[in-house]
C-alpha cells in the first residue's frame, strides 16, 4: 500500500493530503476521511509543536486499508505541506472554526469523486477536536451524506467548558502546592470568567489578560475561532445524527485530555445511533499504549505500539462497511 499525494481546494487554500487506496481494488469500495485534532496537526497526527512522531492518522489510514477501505487525509491550515496557504500570520484573526468544517467538506467531496470509491459508503473518522469537525460535517445540509462517524478521543462538551476546566485545575493544583499565590491564582480565575463571558457575548477578548491565559491560547488571533467553535455542542450535533447511523466513539482511563464522563454523555446524546463505544484502560490521547503509567504529552512522541484495545474495537466497527 503506498500514499498518492493530492491537492483540493476550499476557498483560497490549497490543501496537500495523502490518499490511500487498499491493494488489489476490483471495484468501488468504502472509503473514510480523516480529520486531526487541535493546533498545527498535519495529516499524519503529528504536531509542529512536538517534535517527533505521533502517527494517530497515518496509523488509521493503514488500519482501514487493512479492512479494504480507502482514506483521504490531509494537512489542514496551519500545518504541514499546507502550511498558511495565501494568508499571513495576521490574517488568521478572519478565519472562524467555519473555515476547518468547510476544508472537510471539500475533502469529503473531493474523496466522493475519486475512481474506486464507493460514495455511498462515505466514513468520516475524526480525532480529538477532529471529531467536533467530523460532527459538524455529518449534519451540514449541504455534505454528502455519511455512512458512518467515528469519533476518537473527542471534543465531547464545549470548547469553553473544557478548557476553564483544566485551567482552573492547573490553577488549583498550583496554588495548592504553594507555587502560585492565592491572590494571583483569583486573579486568573476571574480574568478567564470574564474573556469566557467575552466570548460568548461577542466574539471578542481583550488585550490585557494574564500572561498565563494568553499561553493557553486567549489572544485576539484566536477569538473568532474559539467564539465559532465553542457555539458549536458537540452533544446537540450528536442528537441531529440520523437516527441508526453507525457511530464508534472511544476514549481511554489514561487519557488525560478527555474524560470518561465527558464522552459518557456524549454517549447518551447519541442513543438514537448505532452506536459502538470502545473503552480503553491504557491508551493515551492519542491511541498509543503506556501500560498504568500517567500520560505526560510527552509519551505521545515515543516509540509505542498503538493500543491493541483500540485496534480490536476499530477493526470489528469498520468492518461491517
């Protein structure tokens, strides 16, 4: 099996991804389309911001060509081959969360035409806050309809809601342990109460937050995207689903960026699916084995073997396409 490497288009952006078409093809066969997760993640899963190999969708796309399914994945805007396409570092604070759902939808349309794809048998596989893509794809009105939503380790609540939580975490714990003084730690807590009003009031953040929260991503670049995609609840999409779509959602104990309970309720927005929901004991965010050990982030670059539990879970949903 070898990747053919492909351009499509949405908008002004060209987009470079790998398309991989299982051995021996006779005829039309299903095909999935995968999208990755936050950041400047390229079409393999791998981060510009972690030196080294991660592999998650490289890792699919093989998988799937295993079970006779082709896969078009690719670098969205901000990373790999991509890169920023024709914008500028300062034209970024245009662009909403919108512009990553309609690249998906292109790639999807782009998929659907290919020689030897069956475009009634369409996947779209998404990891992390690929799978809020993936979801937001498969009840737009205008995609091409979906034969089945995989949702790995996903966005399962909203943006907002996630990230005041495990900022207020690491204020916590901080805190705690006499690291960050009290008043600074309220100081924080406040300011990221308010650039979260802010948001969702109107789209906007101020210029003055904490160093600390503007680490984490509250800058004006990135309230247009943040605004769109925290409007967007992953488990209102989840209830528009039509009802038996096949859907595989998953989620692991040693995930340390989404919890069991998140997805649990996920879970419950999507029981008028067909739903299959692989649950993982030691597996990382990003589906590779570590055992009982805590995940850093820094595992996710080592040289693991992806999770066997995940694998036996994908294989078995995959194949009934």
């Amino acid at each position: 099996m070898a990747d053919t490497e492909i351009t499509f288009t949405s908008g002004d952006v060209t987009l470079h991804g790998s398309f991989l078409l299982p051995d021996a093809v006779t005829g039309p066969v299903p095909a999935a389309l995968l999208l990755a997760g936050s950041g400047p993640t390229d079409r393999n899963g791998d981060s510009a911001l972690l030196p080294g190999d991660i592999g998650t969708l490289r890792f699919l796309s093989e998988t799937l060509a295993g079970a006779g399914i082709a896969s078009l994945r690719y670098d969205k805007l901000g990373s790999g081959e991509t890169g920023l396409g024709p914008y500028e570092v300062e034209d970024v604070a245009g662009l909403g969360f919108s512009t990553f759902v309609d690249a998906a939808a292109n790639g999807l349309d782009y998929l659907a035409a290919q020689p030897n794809i069956d475009a009634d048998r369409l996947l779209v596989i998404g990891h992390s806050e690929g799978a809020l893509v993936a979801l937001a794809l498969a009840v737009a009105d205008d995609a091409p309809a979906v034969a089945g939503l995989g949702l790995l380790e996903p966005l399962a609540v909203r943006l907002l809601d996630l990230l005041t939580r495990q900022i207020n975490d690491q204020v916590d714990a901080a805190a705690g342990a006499g690291a960050l003084p009290l008043e600074l730690a309220d100081e924080l807590r406040t300011a990221l109460t308010e650039a979260v009003e802010s948001l969702r009031t109107d789209g906007t953040l101020p210029d003055d937050l904490p160093e600390p929260l503007r680490m984490a991503g509250f800058v004006p670049v990135n309230a247009k995207a943040l605004a769109e995609e925290d409007a967007l609840d992953p488990r209102e999409l989840a209830a528009a689903l039509p009802a038996g779509l096949p859907v595989l959602t998953s989620c692991s104990a040693r995930d340390t960026q989404v919890s069991d309970a998140d997805v649990d309720a996920l879970d419950a927005a999507l029981a008028g699916t067909a739903l299959t929901s692989v649950r993982m004991t030691t597996a990382n965010h990003v589906l590779k084995e570590i055992g009982e050990r805590d995940s850093t982030g820094a595992d996710y670059i080592e040289d693991l073997p992806f999770s066997a539990e995940f694998a036996a879970g994908f294989k078995d949903w995959i194949a009934r396409f």
